[in-house]
C-alpha cells in the first residue's frame, strides 16, 4: 500500500544523552500535532535502537536501523545481521545510503543481498539511489538510477516489491542545503515507479512509496511532498531537531 512516510537518518551523530533529548522531543513533538495518515520513521545510530524502540511503543512513530549485514549470521566481526534487528522488533532499516556506496564500497550486489536478508525476517527496506553531480551533469543519471533499481531491487517477488521503500537521494543534494527542485524529484520518482511498472505492473508500481532526500527541509518540504509522485522525505540534517523533523511530517 503506497504510505507517506517521513523518516529521520540521523547518520552517526549525537551520544546518548543527546540522542534520548531527541527521541523524547520528538514524542512530545507528535503528542501535539495530529498526523493521520503519515508514517514516522527514526533511524538512530545502532546502539540508541533500543531507546529509540523502548520510547517509540508508547508514541506514534515506527523505528529503523541505518544499515545491516548481507551475511546471515557467523564470524564477520562488527556486523549487524537482519536478525537481530528483527529480535529488537525494528520494522525498517535503509539500505545503500551514498554514504555506504561511497565509503564502505557498498555495490548493487551487496544492496540486493541486504534487501533479500531483510525480507527474510520482514523487516522493510528503505532502499536509497541517486546520482553524483558529474553524473548529472554528463545526462547519465537516468542510467545510473536505473542500474541501482534494477541491480538493488529486480530480484525481487511481487509481493516483495510492493513492500519496498525507494528513497531516491541525489548525492549533490545531501548535506549541501542545496536541495532539488520539485520537479527534479517529480522527474525521478516518475521515472523510478516507471521502471518498476515495467517489470511488476502499474499496480505494483503505484503501491511503492518513494522518498525524496537531500536538504529536505521546513522550508522546502511541502512543495516537494505536493508533487505526485514524491510520497514522503529521508531527512538528514533535518531530523536532528525535533521541532523541525515533525514538522517536516505535517508538510503534505
Ligand atoms: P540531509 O537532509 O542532511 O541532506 O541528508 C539527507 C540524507 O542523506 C538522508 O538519508
């Protein structure tokens, strides 16, 4: 069922402290507003997931991990496997942020194998594509978003893809306050939920939820959330501040 969703990626910021202030405001920040028919998602830093999970049962929104193993279980030291993210009743977990491609390697093989770990124990993927600056520049983004989809995701069941979240995220825009336009992302959803009608059918294509992320923020948000093919955000910089993550939220 196509959702809109807002999501907070907090990256590998804040200690605990800070990262409870955070969650409990952003409870509070919930408690005063009433959002319907909208999703929220924090992604905490792995060892904030239980606070998060403990204090987002008695509020409104949903929690996720930034990140898994695509092993299933064994020796690889460091590594967070899809199964205990399901033991800690985490329900979704971003896969294939740039940051992951760009700094730990991370390829479409790899982001397929996560997204299959995933699904073995249910947990819904928020799977993230988009394209460099060059990329854009030289007209190549179409490909390349293109080769993420197919290669991250194609494996996938039916039934399978209509559960998946596609964030698309131009590297350009994170962390640079330059945002996309509206119709930027209007382009690109567009294009994306094209693909995946080519190969799953329209219906199929028409129940995903994509996100756009990049310099989403309060100022910015309601016009790229009113675009039609645009359902929700991946909020970076943003999320780090209650008042402004949940006001994000109310922006459709
Ligand atoms: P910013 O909102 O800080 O640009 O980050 C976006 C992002 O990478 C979310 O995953």
């Amino acid at each position: 069922m196509r959702r809109r969703i807002v999501a907070g990626n907090w990256k590998m910021n804040l200690v605990f402290s800070e990262a409870d202030d955070l969650v409990n405001g952003i409870a509070q920040a919930l408690i005063e507003c009433d959002l319907d028919d909208v999703e929220v998602v924090i992604c905490p830093p792995f060892p904030y997931l239980e606070l998060t999970s403990d204090i987002g049962e008695e509020s409104d929104f949903s929690v996720g991990a930034q990140n898994v193993s695509k092993f299933d279980n064994g020796a690889y030291t460091g590594e967070i496997s899809a199964k205990m993210l399901e033991d800690m009743n985490i329900y979704y977990c971003i896969v294939g942020h740039s940051e992951r491609r760009k700094y730990f390697n991370e390829t479409n093989e790899d982001i397929a194998e996560k997204v299959k770990r995933l699904f073995e124990v249910d947990i819904t993927p928020i799977v993230c594509v988009g394209e460099s600056l060059e990329q854009r520049e030289s007209g190549n983004h179409f490909g390349i978003i293109k080769k993420q989809v197919v290669e991250g995701l194609f494996h996938l069941s039916n039934e399978q893809m209509e559960n998946v979240i596609i964030a698309y995220e131009p590297i350009w825009a994170i962390g640079t306050g330059r945002t996309a336009t509206s119709q930027q992302a209007q382009e690109i959803h567009s294009f994306i939920r094209g693909l995946v009608a080519e190969k799953y059918g329209k219906q199929t294509a028409d129940n995903i939820s994509i996100l756009y992320g990049g310099s989403c923020n309060t100022q910015n948000a309601k016009e790229l959330f009113a675009m039609p093919d645009v359902d929700g955000g991946l909020i970076g910089g943003a999320s780090l501040k209650a008042d402004d993550f949940v006001k994000i939220a109310t922006s459709f």
